[in-house]
C-alpha cells in the first residue's frame, strides 16, 4: 500500500484516509466532508465507529491509500 501526505485537505468526499497525530494511526476511512477553509475534515461512519471530526490545528495530519481493493461508496 502506497501511502502520502496530503497537506491539502480540500480532498473529494470518497476519498479513503488515513489519519496520524504524532507519527501514530488514530483512524483510517473515508472523507465525508471538509470545510470551505479546509481545516477540518469529517470522516464518515463506519458500522460502529460514528462520524468523526479532525481538526489541522490539533496536529491531525491525513495520508492517502490506495484504495483499490476497497470501492465500496459511502453508506447513504
């Protein structure tokens, strides 16, 4: 698995991510929505794992994944 920072988080809802604070995974999954500033990203519900919201200014950094094996949508 091929893996990137992204400093830009203007990122396409879709998008599969990883998200790292302190060099560390804190939650990997797919890009609900950002803000029109682009410095705060949601990343949608997972089954059991609700909708989360990470923020550039807590130091929350996202990588990129190659994504696929994984093309499922998100859930409606």
């Amino acid at each position: 698995m091929t893996q990137s920072r992204l400093d830009n988080w203007a990122l396409m809802p879709g998008t599969l991510v990883e998200i790292r604070r302190k060099g560390r995974h804190v939650r990997a999954g797919r890009v609900d929505a950002v803000s029109l500033d682009a410095e705060l990203l949601w990343l949608a519900n997972d089954g059991a794992v609700p909708r989360q919201l990470f923020e550039k200014a807590e130091g929350h950094e996202v990588w990129s994944c190659d994504a696929v094996a994984d093309e499922r949508p998100l859930p409606v």
